[in-house]
C-alpha cells in the first residue's frame, strides 16, 4: 500500500457542453477524501486514456449527456484495454436510456449513474468497489 489518496479522474467525452453534474460529482469526491482531476469539456476518448494513465487514476468517472454514450463509452473502454490498463474501475454517469446499461456494463463500465442520482451512492460505490489497495 502506498498510503495516498484514490485517485480520481472525472472526464467529459464528446461534444457535449454541459458539465454542471461532472463538477458537482467531482466536488463531491474531493469533499469525500478523493484525490480528484477533472479534465474539463469535449475530450477524445485518447485524451481520456492517456489522461488515466499519465495521472495513474485509480477511478475514471465518465460524464456524458450528448447521448453518444454508446460509441464514446465502449471506446474509452477498448483504449484502456488496448493499453494494459485493467485495474481502473470506470463508472459513468448521466444522461443513459436504461436498455443502454446491460452493454455498457458488458464493455466494462462498473456502474452507471442516472440523473438525481445522491453523490453519496456513487461515493459508496466507489469505496466497495475500488480494484486497486491504497
């Protein structure tokens, strides 16, 4: 164990403009004891992964209401795995049709977090389902 703090990356894939919920999350995370780094508006799936690995993140948050979730999300996830990263655990949240979740979650995807969503359930999973030891 490495005795620093979880850290987490939240990122906004795609074109989408709103990123009110990715900063009220992310407050949230660093109120909660998360080390949290938040990549601002309209990243590539690339920037996101190598963001992930040059910040070595132990949680990648993605935030995503362009409703291009099924393209941008399981890319984000093949780019990690192309990459060897397999010890993030990756959620998502946003604007997400149920029916959309079971592949998303078949990708890879840990969890996804609807609208109204309470910061203190993503909190909580995140700390039950951590994959890496601090």
């Amino acid at each position: 164990m490495s005795g620093r703090r979880v850290r987490v990356l939240v990122a906004k894939p795609g074109l989408d403009s709103h990123d009110r919920g990715a900063k009220i999350i992310a407050a949230a995370l660093r109120d909660a004891g998360f080390e949290v780094i938040y990549t601002g508006l309209r990243q590539t799936p690339e920037q996101i992964v190598e963001t992930v690995i040059q910040e070595d993140v132990d949680v990648l948050c993605l935030s995503i209401l362009s409703g291009a979730h099924m393209t941008l999300l399981p890319r984000v996830m093949e780019l990690l795995r192309k990459n060897g990263v397999d010890d993030v655990l990756v959620i998502a949240g946003g604007i997400i049709p149920d029916e959309d979740v079971p592949k998303l979650k078949e990708v890879g995807i840990a969890e996804v977090f609807g609208p109204g969503t309470m910061t203190e359930e993503v909190i909580g999973f995140i700390k039950r389902n951590i994959k890496r030891q601090r």
